[in-house]
C-alpha cells in the first residue's frame, strides 16, 4: 500500500501543475494577438461621439441652385437644413454658397420663424401637433419657388427704404442700375418677408427690403 501511494504521487502532481501551464498558455497567447493586431484596430475615435446628440439630428433639407451672386455664370446653392429632436423643437439653417464653394450668406431661423404663419390658416383655436409639423415640414420644402427669385433685386424707380438696419445706400443704388441682378424673397415669422441680393459693389449680400 505505501509503495501504490508514493507511486501515485508524481501522477497527482502532473495533474495539479496542467491547468496552470494550460491557463498561463492561453493568457501568453492573447496577450500576443493584441500586439499582432493593433496596426488593424486603432484606439476608437470618440471625438465624433462627443459632438452626436440629439439636437444636432437633420430633419430635413432642401437645395435649390440659382443665378444669384453671377447671374450670367454658374448657379449659387440656395440651402435649408433642419436639425432638432422634432419637427417642433429644431432650428434651421439657411446658407447661399457660390460656385467657389464660399457661403456667402447663412441665416438660422427658429422653428417659430417657420411656424408663425401658420395662424393665417388655422380654422381652429388651436392647431394639433400633427398639423403644426405638417405646416412647417411644408414651409421647408417650399422655401426655394422659383416665383421668390426675381430681378431687378432693385427697380430703377424704386424709393430708398427706410427702417432697415444697415443697409447701405450706395450699394442699394448700384443695384438699382443693374436689371439683371437678382433678389430672393423669404418668409421669416408671421409678416417679415426679407428680401436680399448679391451686391457687387460690396461684394456681400444686403437687404434691398
């Protein structure tokens, strides 16, 4: 008995020392693949992580291309971008960018802008949800008609206005000697229709009215 004993103990040992050199095998092998791998799979990116939320999704948009800032050359890119959580809580962006790839006009306008006039059609005192998103998503889409693109931007008879901020009066009377230059008309809230043109003369776009 003593002798079947001690003739079993280098088995137990044997059996004792596998699942270490096993498990130390297998830590030495994936701790390997990493440095194999690396070159493959860079540490992950999170700057764009960082800059996704919900207010930054896009909603909607619509392009337009028409003769604006040249109107005897290459067409502008007449562009509207709604970004927010919803149709009711986002904001848009307006940009005009020339043939060069410069914006050479950018505007944001709040969903309130695009949904004041809304109460011109209401036939309730109040509008649903589903209808004040249908009315904005349909001002989106008709920002750009071809009938709010006109020339002249200024007409040859017209009178200087007043009450606009900034607007220089030497690039307004340029403009009033320029048949062909071209003006886009805009809805901006309930009555404010702006009206702006590509002035030559200073070389930036301007309210006309």
């Amino acid at each position: 008995m003593r002798f079947a004993w001690f003739a079993l103990l280098p088995l137990l040992a044997a059996c004792n020392s596998t699942p270490s050199a096993v498990n130390e095998g297998t830590i030495s092998r994936v701790a390997d693949k990493p440095a194999q791998d690396s070159t493959a799979l860079p540490p992950p990116d999170t700057s764009r992580t960082k800059a996704v939320s919900a207010l930054s999704d896009t909603l909607r948009v619509v392009r337009e291309r028409r003769n604006f800032s040249n109107p005897q050359g290459s067409p502008d890119k007449f562009q509207l971008v709604f970004r927010g959580p919803s149709m009711l809580e986002g904001t848009g962006e307006f940009t005009i960018t020339n043939a060069d790839g410069q914006v050479i006009f950018r505007e944001m306008l709040t969903e309130p802008d695009l949904e004041a006039a809304l109460v011109y059609e209401m036939k309730t005192p109040t509008a649903t949800p589903a209808e004040r998103e249908a009315f904005v998503r349909r001002r989106i889409d008709r920002f750009f008609l071809p009938s709010q693109f006109r020339a002249p931007a200024v007409a040859a008879n017209s009178a200087f206005p007043t009450g606009i901020e900034n607007l220089d009066r030497a690039a307004w009377n340029d403009l009033k000697q320029r048949p062909d230059a071209i003006r886009f008309e805009y809805l901006k809230g309930k009555e404010d229709r702006q009206q702006i043109a590509w002035s030559p003369l200073k070389k930036q776009v301007i309210r006309v009215q």
